[in-house]
C-alpha cells in the first residue's frame, strides 16, 4: 500500500498569503493518479485537483497543483476567506489511498 | 444533474452488519463509464476508501477491509450498495457514495453518519 504523508498538518495564513502544501508518497505515484480534495467543516469533500495539475471544473485558478514521482503540491496563489478548510491528497495505484490532510487555518 | 445519496441505519450493534445504500439520480449508471465506490470518515478524522466497482464483475476493495466488505450494485434500480460484516465501534464513521472519474471522485453523496454501538 502507497502511504501518504501530508505536511504541515496545519498551515496557519492571512487571507492574501501563498499556500503550499506538501504531498509525499512513500513510491512512485503516476501523476495522473494524484488528486487534491478541499473539505470544509460538515461538508462533503470536493474534489480541486486531478491528475496532479488539472483543474476540476469550476474550481479558481488560484488553485494549482504540480509534482511527480513521490512529491506533490497543492498551491492557493493567494488565500480567500473561503479557502480555509483541510485538504487532502489522494493517489490511485494498486490500491487507492488518502492522505491525512493538512488544515489551512486563519492566523 | 447527477446526485448520489446514501440511506440505511445510523445505528447498528456489534459484530453486526452495516448495510448502506447508495441511489443515483439524474442519470442512469449503466449508461456511463464511470467507477463508483465506498469511502468513510471516522468523526474528526481522515478519509479512508473502502471499494470501488466498475461493473458487478469488476470490484476491488481496500485491503484491511476485504475480508468484511461487499460491494454490489443494482443497475435496474439505479443503486449500489455497501455490505460490511460484524462491525465494531472502529466501523463508526460518515460513509459516503462517489463517483470515480480520472482517477478521483468527483461526485460526492452527503454522507450518513454510522454509530457502531449497543
């Protein structure tokens, strides 16, 4: 089993400050098996990210994501008020695993 | 426009059977390409996949869960089910229905929370 590690566990930011978010893979992850997903208190994961860096649809483009191989990365460009919330990466392989989630959380 | 919701007992006993299901409206699941599966979320925790299945001839689960876990489907019904055997109080958690497309689920149920308690 692939295992995740996502850090930091929480990020704490002023709304307009960069976020980076780290996603660590313990093998080789394909990039088209790495996704990013945004969930708010009480609500439903959505899923922000496939493919490593490709957009789902209707999501703002201060949302990126890059990486390869074990290292991966979710990137808000500058964060809104809306955007605090846990992430979490998820990869497909053999199997199909989440990370543990990195909070995002207002300073 | 595709919904997913999830339905069954939000309480069940010890060493019992957690049986969930999954009903999809707005489309026909046997006209699409599209994977579905099971995933849960203990209270204040992460997310954990259980299963997925393309077709009823092709489902794959978690392993730490395979021996407790059945995933059948229902296409003339526009349903999936969850099956999980003699659960404990570790089985507590919000089970959600998804929709797998690229590799991630991109559709998501609301979630039924399950308590494993007597």
């Amino acid at each position: 089993e692939i295992v995740l590690t996502q850090s930091p566990g929480t990020l704490s930011l002023s709304p307009g400050e960069r976020a980076t978010l780290s996603c660590r893979a313990s093998q080789s992850v394909s990039s088209s098996y790495l996704a990013w997903y945004q969930q708010k208190p009480g609500q439903t994961p959505r899923l922000l990210i496939y493919g490593a860096s490709s957009r789902a649809t209707g999501i703002p483009d201060r949302f990126s994501g890059t990486g390869s191989g074990t290292d991966f990365s979710l990137t808000i460009s500058k964060v809104e008020p809306e955007d605090f919330a846990v992430y979490y990466c998820q990869q497909y392989g053999r199997s199909l695993t989440f990370g543990g989630g990195t909070k995002v959380e207002i300073k | 426009q595709l919904q997913l919701q999830e339905s069954g007992p939000g309480l069940v006993k010890p060493s019992e059977t957690l049986s969930l299901t999954c009903t999809v409206s707005g489309g026909s699941m046997s006209s699409s390409s599209y994977y579905w599966g099971w995933i849960r979320q203990p209270p204040g925790k992460g997310l954990e996949w259980i299963g997925s299945f393309f077709s009823s001839e092709n489902t794959y689960y978690n392993a730490s869960l395979e021996s407790r876990v059945t995933i059948s489907v229902d296409t003339s019904k526009n349903q999936f089910s969850l099956n999980l055997t003699s659960v404990t109080a570790a089985d507590t958690a919000v089970y959600y229905c998804a929709r797998r497309r690229f590799y991630s689920f991109d559709l998501w149920g609301r979630g039924t929370l399950v308590t494993v308690s007597s």
